[in-house]
C-alpha cells in the first residue's frame, strides 16, 4: 500500500480482521454440523497448520486483489470474482501443500462445508459493508479541502461521488489568502462552506474541523510553497495529507501529466520497476500463459475457422509493426479484423469509431477482444507482458513523442496484452486521448506490482466475458 494512502490503512486492518473473522466461525460451524462438537476441539487443533494456510491464502489474495481497498464503483461482479480468486487460490495451496507433505491437512467434507459457509458469511458481510456502512458518516471520512478554484471544485466532486465507499464527507473548502482574518463569508461550493483563512492559520482551521484527511488542491505552487511547511506539521500529528498528485493518484488512479515535471520523473524512476520485479513478472506471465495454453487454443482453432469461413480467400493472421520495451520495435501477431487492404493509399492511422473498414466478425472479436487471442504467442516469446502499456505502430509513437510531454516514459517497461490504460479508458483515436491514456500508464509504471497486475488481467477477464468497453478502479 502506497504511502499517501495512510488513510487507508485503518480500514483496510479492521475489514481484514473481520474476514478472519467470519472464516474462524466457519471452520467452527463446518466442523461441528460434519463431525459433531464432541470431534471440535481435536480436529481443529489437530489441523492448525491446514486452517492456517486456508485463513492466509485466503486473507493475502483478497489484499492482494483490493477486496480490503477504497472502492471507486462498487462492482458486485468484481466482489464475486475477487471472491472466486481467493477461494481458488486457498484450495490451490491446500491442495500443493498436502501433496508435498503426503499428508491430507484437511478433509474434502470439511472443507467444502468451511468454504460454504465462509462464502455466505463473507459476502453478505461485504454488501452490508460496502453498501450500507460504507454510506454513513460514522464508518466514512471527513474531508478538508484547501482550495476554492477550478482545481478545488473538481476534487470536491471527485470525493464526493455517490459511488466512492467508503464514502468521503468534505466539511470545507479552505481558500487560503495571503492575510486577513477567519471568515466563513456565505460562500459555498455544492453545498460545502468556503472558508477564508489566512497561510498562517491555516493548519489550526484544519485541526478544529476534526477531519480525517486533507486535500490540497490549490492552483498557484507559490501559495503551495508557503504552506507545505505546516501541512508537514499535520503530517507528523498523524492527519494525512495529500498533494494534488496524491489525489488523483489515489481517487482517480492516473497521474496527471500537467502536475509532473522531468525532477519528478528522475525521483519517480528511482521506484520504478526493479530488475527483480521485472524478473517476477516474466516468471507470471510465462506461467500464466502456458495455464492457458490449452482453452487459448481450442478458442483461437474455432475463431480461426469463423475468420476463414467468412471470408475464404483471405488470411485468418494480421501482423503489424509495434513499438516495444526501450523503443525496439517487433511484429504484433492478431487475428484479422478489418478488409484485406485497410491500409492502402491511407498508412498508419487510428481506426475511428465504426471504423468501415473493420469486417463483421472483427467487430464482434473487437468488441470482445477476441482478435489479441495470438498475442500470448508474443508474451511468450518475451516481446510483451500479459500487462503494461499498449504497444503503438512507429509512425503513431513518433508523431505522439512530438506532441505528448514524456510519452516515451511508457516504454521504459515491456508492452501489454491488456493495461491499467486499456481498462480506464474507452479505445482512443486522438492525440487527446493518446495524452489522458498515458496519464493512466504513468500511474501503473509508478505502482507496477503482482497485486495490480493481477486486478488488471481479473477485470480483462469481465470485458472478454460481458464484452464491457470500460470498468473502473
């Protein structure tokens, strides 16, 4: 978890602790209706070790794919997945474990009614959680603003959105002024109080608001620069404070490239991903590929066949020229989706929507994203990842250098099958959207991590399935 997400963190022990919770009373209430109450006690403490694995795996894979987390749209969808995975991944370890130890640490019986009971426990506990506690001001947060711009008012509406859990109250917008006295001068913004406040009073305003966290959101850096210094002083009084960057990074999962310059980027890649992590995550995707070599290839035979069939005397394959890692360039391998000849007489250009040249049967594969399905041959040959940034053709990339600050920075990591851009934002055909997908890029360069990958690939999985061009956080 993030540093600026400190906030956080309360919530995230105390919702962990409760699913521990409801996993401990479901070993308790499995045992006892397969066994009896007379066999609780010695077949729980006779196989501590298998319900200790059971318990973490199940705990660290919903940490790991933000069940515990701030949720942007809350998705029951997303809920059932995360809760499919974590199951999953609990029996996979059992299963691994017993098979090393030659030594069954829990019976199938057992097991089965624990992770039935678990289940029904779990989620119902959750869609209380995050449906009805998360929407009241006891179990949310109250929220300071400083700033009564464009900016400010942005953020308001950002953190006061209707779907974010838990929910966000903000109980001012401080507009900080060179001097003057205190005034709450009838001004408000959506309903909130402006209140004006001098930079050297600021910090007192904001102690006796008794919020949780601060939002700065001011529009001038010089005003910024006079107040840093007691806004590190909250910080130290354990009030967590976030800067414009910290704000959309956590609210809305981007980075902003007008709030970015080239000494953030030299600070930024010094967390940037590490040889090591890298080396993960070609280990993962080389793994998780050849898992789904068998289905990708019964689905590509009969995709293949549709290609064909719909139009005989034209090739099934489509390879194109990308942009990879540090600016090499490597043939991109998709099934085909447009008419043969697209390009002729036009070059490389983005395909607009209901783009005429794309067939029938690549518009349904698009739509699904079906035609990639050959790319798990580039991953596996190491020219992508399962997920990163989408590789752009040369001519495009050049053209975007030119016009976008620091694009190149998104190929500082391997190219991806699918991306935290790719599932934030509808399919671009702009310079402009070209700039706000890079913001989102940027973001998942900054905090490139298994457990963020992993949401990333669960929530392709939803669009492959449902065939959604967007979802969220």
């Amino acid at each position: 978890m993030l540093t600026h997400r400190r906030h956080l963190d309360t919530q995230i022990v105390w919702v962990a602790a409760l699913d521990a919770v409801c996993l401990s009373v479901s070993v308790v209430v499995a045992i006892s209706a397969r066994l009896g109450l007379d066999a609780l006690h010695e077949y729980l403490f006779g196989n501590l070790s298998g319900w200790l694995y059971l318990g973490v795996t199940i705990i660290v894979a919903n940490y790991v794919t933000g069940s515990y987390g701030l949720e942007i749209r809350l998705s029951r969808f997303n809920m059932v997945v995360n809760w499919v995975f974590s199951i999953c991944m609990a029996l996979l370890v059992v299963s691994a474990t017993s098979y090393a130890w030659f030594n069954v640490l829990l019976g199938r019986g057992v097991l089965m009614l624990t992770i039935g009971f678990y289940s029904f426990l779990w989620l119902s506990l959750r869609l209380l959680i995050y449906y009805y506690l998360f929407r009241t001001d006891t179990f949310g947060y109250r929220v300071a603003v400083i700033g009564s711009g464009d900016r400010a008012r942005e953020v308001l509406a950002t953190v006061e959105n209707a779907h974010l859990r838990p929910r966000h109250r903000v109980a001012a917008l401080i507009d900080v002024c060179p001097d003057g006295a205190v005034a709450a001068d009838g001004r408000e913004a959506g309903g909130v109080p402006i209140i004006r406040a001098p930079v050297q009073t600021a910090a007192a305003i904001i102690r006796s608001l008794s919020v949780d966290v601060v939002l700065v959101a001011l529009e001038q850096e010089d005003q910024s620069r006079q107040l840093y210094p007691q806004l590190r002083r909250l910080r130290f009084e354990g009030i967590p404070v976030l800067t414009p960057l910290n704000v959309a990074e956590v609210y809305t999962g981007r980075v902003p490239l007008g709030l970015i310059d080239e000494n953030w980027l030299m600070q930024a890649s010094l967390g940037f991903a590490s040889p090591v992590t890298m080396r993960f995550k070609r280990f993962m995707d080389v793994v998780l590929v050849l898992l789904a070599t068998l289905p990708a290839a019964v689905l590509g035979c009969l995709i293949a066949l549709w290609v064909k069939l719909s139009a005989p005397r034209s090739p099934v394959f489509y390879s194109q020229e990308r942009v990879g890692r540090f600016g090499r360039t490597f043939s991109i391998h998709k099934f085909r989706t447009m008419v043969p000849g697209a390009e002729q007489g036009v070059g490389a250009i983005w395909s607009p929507p209901k783009d005429p040249r794309v067939t029938r049967a690549g518009r349904f594969l698009r739509h699904y994203r079906l035609d990639e399905l050959p790319q798990l041959f580039d991953v596996l040959r190491g020219d992508m990842s399962l997920v990163g940034p989408r590789p752009e053709r040369p001519e495009l990339a050049a053209q975007l250098e030119k016009d976008i600050p620091c694009y190149r920075e998104r190929e500082n990591i391997p190219p991806g099958l699918t991306g935290w851009a790719q599932i934030r934002y509808p399919y671009g055909a702009t310079v402009e959207d070209a700039k706000a997908k890079l913001e989102y890029d940027m973001y998942y360069l900054q905090n490139l991590s298994f457990g963020l990958d992993l949401r990333i690939i669960l929530r392709t999985l939803r669009i492959v399935i449902f065939g959604m061009e967007r979802d969220l956080y």
